[in-house]
C-alpha cells in the first residue's frame, strides 16, 4: 500500500480549521502522523503531495440514500469525495451485496443501512413503490417488508433488523397528504404511536439510534414524541415552537434532503442544472430533471426554514439527499456537493458549519466514530481540495485527491 506525505496543507479535521499549514502522513491505510513539521526521514517510495493553497477534509458522508443493489452509485459518490454512504431502507440482501464490494474495494464508498425500516402493510414507501416502479417483481419485495401492528412485535424486529445489518433502525410515518400522485388512500396507513415508541425503545435497548421518515408538521411532532433520535427528513411544512422545543427534549437531529424537496416540488432548477453542467449528457439529463410530485405546503422552501429555525435554536443539523438511481433530481456524490450549497446559500449554514454537517456531526449523531474526522490512527477516508470550503463551499467543485483507507482513488 503506498505511503504519501500532504505537506503544507490546510487541515479541517471534522470540527474546526486546526491549522493553515500541516503535514499529514498516510501510512497502511491509516492517519499515521499530523504535524506542523516534515517528517525527518521517510522512505523513498513516499508518495509527496504539495499541499499548498489547499484543503484537507474528512471524506464526506451521505447521511440519506437509497442505493439498492447499484455498484454504480457507490462509485459515483466516491467521486465527489463521498466516501460513506447511509442507506435508509433496502434490501438486507441488496445491502450485504454492496457492503462485501465496498469491504473488498477502495474505489467505491463505504456503506451502512437500515435495512428494512420499520412500516405497515400498504403503507409508506410501498404505496409509493408500487406507482412508480416498472419491475413487475415488486410485490415481492413488498412482500418481504415489516408489517408492524403490534407493539409486542418491535423487539423482534429490531433484532432481526440489526441481525440482517442493519447500523441504526427506521420507521416510516408518511401520510402521502403532499403528494400528487394515486394512492389508493389518504392518510396512508402508519404504525400506531404505541407500535412506535416500541420499536423506538426496543432499538435503544441494542444501542441503536432511530430516525424516523416525516416531512410535514404533523408526523414530525408525532416522531418526536415517541423519542426518536433523529428525523431523515427536514420538514416540508413551516415548523412552529412546539416543534423546536420537541428537538430540543429529544436531543434529537435533523437530515437536510434539501435536494430531494427541491425536486420534489421542482424547486431550485437554475442551481440543478449548475451542479450538472459538468457531467456527461445522461447524468446532466438525470440531475438537471426533477420528480415534481408535491404540492402546497410541502416545500422545499419550507425545508429550508426548518433547517434555519433548527440551526439558530441549536438543534444538530446532519446533511443528507435522499439520492437514488431512480429519483430525478438527484445524482450520487454531486448532490451532496449540492445539498451543501442549499445548506449555505437557502439556510444561513456557514461554510464551516455545512463542512461539520456532512463530517464531524454525522460521525457523532450516526454512531460512526471512524468516519467524519481526521485524528492520528483513524483510516485515511480524506479529500484534498483546491482553495478553502470552509469559507467558500463552491471549492468543492475542485477536488484534487480522494483517498479511501490511504488509497487514492483516480
């Protein structure tokens, strides 16, 4: 494996800017010495990387995606310096697939899942699946999905979930209420509260987080009060008091997916297809596109008022897409570079702070303390930038390195 030497560097480690001017060495996969001083000595076959006018950054996470059985999307993600993706609902034989690719290769990002989140028959995302998908082997799958509607039921679910690999536990409350589209009923079918808070306390007895699927007011209130840890979505719907004082009791975060409510109501069409101007014509097609199936008051602008609300109030803000191989919109890797971009220029978010969103934050609140930061002795998942995003998030845009476990992909 080979040993390089960033020297001269600008180093973020996953919370703040440590220096201006570090030498960083890379050794067996890891983060073998930070220093403000060159090694004395070191091996011939060193790999040196001037580092000067340039950023250091924890490789970024993914904290909301679906990427199914697709290789294509953990190489795509890699790209743009994303180095782990959390999948939040999938197959666990789709996931196991993906992961055993992800442990063999370093030219792919690492991926976590939830597995099976937790749901009911005919509900949420099935209902959703099943207008949209063209597999006619769906209802298989559909098949295979929890159907939770005991409380006494959670606990088997939980540790069937976490046996199958799953990292942390979803449920889904989704009403479909701000969707156009034909579903068969409104409000689509949920798990009780009572089913919920099982599941939720179930997951906290296996040291589990829960984040929970809710993008209107009302089942983001009822998410909270059940104790979850985290909600996957920003709300869609203008948040009130009692919504920031209902994060604040539950300690709990919030995932960004700016992108995919902007695609969803056809939001923010200039700065998708800015993000895709570079891309080859099927992703720039696929990116610059859009899913347009919300209405009033589902919104990406009011997304965006949540995150604001949420930030200024000190709730944690984790940042994440919703990207999918199927979803307009939205493309792996580039549009977290654009869910950043949303973060700073519709939220208020600093560079810093949208740098921390998708780094330090995510490896606390996820309970991936491997990933996110840059420390001595932690795998080498890093990315060398040209400029400085922690005061101008578009130095994304100009990436020069991405290493995963000190292999430098490209």
């Amino acid at each position: 494996m080979p040993r390089y030497l960033i020297t001269n560097t600008r180093l973020f480690n996953g919370d703040t800017v440590i220096s201006d001017s570090t030498n960083i060495l890379i050794e067996n996969g890891r983060i073998a010495q930070i220093s403000e001083t060159q090694p004395p000595t070191l091996p011939p076959e060193t790999i040196t990387i001037d580092g000067s006018g340039k950023t250091l950054i924890p490789g970024l996470i993914d904290a909301h995606v679906h990427a199914f059985r697709e290789e294509l999307f953990l190489k795509r993600a890699i790209k743009y310096g994303v180095t782990t993706v959390l999948d939040m609902h999938n197959e666990p034989t789709w996931f196991r697939y993906l992961k055993n690719i992800a442990d063999e290769r370093d030219d792919v990002a690492d991926i976590r899942s939830a597995c099976h989140a937790a749901t009911v028959k005919d509900g949420w995302p099935a209902t959703l699946v099943r207008v949209t998908a063209k597999d006619d082997s769906i209802e298989e799958l559909i098949g295979k999905w929890p159907d939770l509607t005991r409380p006494e039921a959670a606990e088997e679910y939980v540790t069937t979930t976490i046996d199958s690999g799953a990292s942390y536990i979803k449920l889904f409350l989704e009403s479909g209420e701000g969707f156009d589209m034909p579903f068969p009923v409104r409000p689509l079918p949920t798990p009780t509260a009572e089913v919920q808070k099982a599941v939720v306390q179930a997951a906290h007895k296996y040291d589990k987080i829960t984040v929970a699927h809710a993008v209107d007011l009302k089942s983001t209130k009822q998410a909270l009060a059940v104790g979850v840890d985290g909600l996957s979505h920003s709300c869609a719907e203008s948040i009130d008091q009692e919504c920031i004082d209902a994060f604040k009791r539950n300690n709990a975060f919030v995932i960004s997916t700016l992108t995919v409510h902007a695609s969803g109501s056809g939001e923010e069409q200039e700065s998708r297809e800015w993000f895709s101007r570079n891309l080859p014509d099927d992703e720039k097609e696929k990116l610059s596109s859009c899913l347009k199936f919300t209405h009033p008051p589902i919104l990406m602008k009011n997304a965006c008022e949540t995150i604001r609300k949420l930030k200024d109030a000190g709730i944690d803000i984790v940042c994440g897409t919703d990207s999918s191989l199927p979803f307009p919109g939205l493309l792996s890797g580039v549009s977290l570079h654009h869910e950043l971009w949303l973060c700073v220029n519709r939220c208020g978010l600093t560079p810093l702070e949208a740098l921390r969103s998708a780094t330090g934050i995510t490896s606390r609140r996820m309970q991936i303390p491997d990933r996110g930061i840059i420390k001595e002795g932690m795998p080498a998942d890093i990315v060398l930038v040209n400029g400085d995003p922690t005061r101008n998030i578009e130095a994304l845009d100009e990436i020069v390195g991405v290493w995963r476990n000190g292999e430098k992909f490209g």
